[in-house]
C-alpha cells in the first residue's frame, strides 16, 4: 500500500462526504464541488490544529480557542442566507434573473428544513 499524504483525507472520511452528500437534502452543489470543499476544509483543519500544536508550550487554552475560533469563523445559517436573499428581492429582483433562481432554490430548501 502506498504512503498517503498527511494533508490527505482518509478514503473514509471521503466516502463519507459522498454519503452526506446524497442523503442531504440540499442538492444546488454538485457532488464534486462538495467534496473539493469537504477536503480544503479538512485540510485547512488540519493545519491549524498542527500549529496550534507548535504553540502548546504556552499552555494557553484561551488563546488556542481565540485563534481557532477566528480562523474557523461559522458560514451563515440556511436562515440567515434565506433572510439575505429575500432583501435582494426587494433590492434587485428583476436585475439578475440567474442570481434570482438560485435565491429561489435556496429558500427552497430553507423553507423544507423548517418544522410543520
């Protein structure tokens, strides 16, 4: 068997990626886009708790907490997108017809992952 790269994922983690992907309900991103994504985030992980490591001599948990959490910031929320994508309906809805469908998908989606 060959050596894998360090910063490589697992083939595990890949398959399960792949599987998260085809049981998600949100379909607008291909499943290759996905994984590629999946992967520099796994990677970009793996750097920073590799530095963090490096740094451990300060023995500093806040510090560690601060850098991550400032390098990891959280993507926005379904909701939030959906709430940023009905203000540019009202902003600009007849002047981007393809940005508008991709609005639209996307608060589709929100609005199935919202209880009954």
């Amino acid at each position: 068997m060959t050596q894998q790269h360090p910063i490589t994922p697992p083939p595990e983690l890949v398959q399960q990626w792949e599987e998260d992907w085809h049981h998600s309900k949100v379909k607008h991103i291909e499943l290759e886009p996905y994984i590629a994504a999946q992967a520099a985030q796994w990677g970009a992980d793996q750097e920073l708790e590799a530095c963090l490591g490096e740094v451990s001599f300060l023995n500093s948990q806040a510090l560690a907490d601060r850098v991550r959490a400032a390098r990891r910031t959280k993507p926005p929320s379904l909701k939030e997108q959906a709430l940023q994508a009905l203000g540019r309906f009202s902003a600009n809805a007849h002047a981007n017809a393809d940005k508008m469908m991709a609005d639209f998908e996307l608060l589709r989606c929100a609005v199935e992952q919202l209880d009954d």
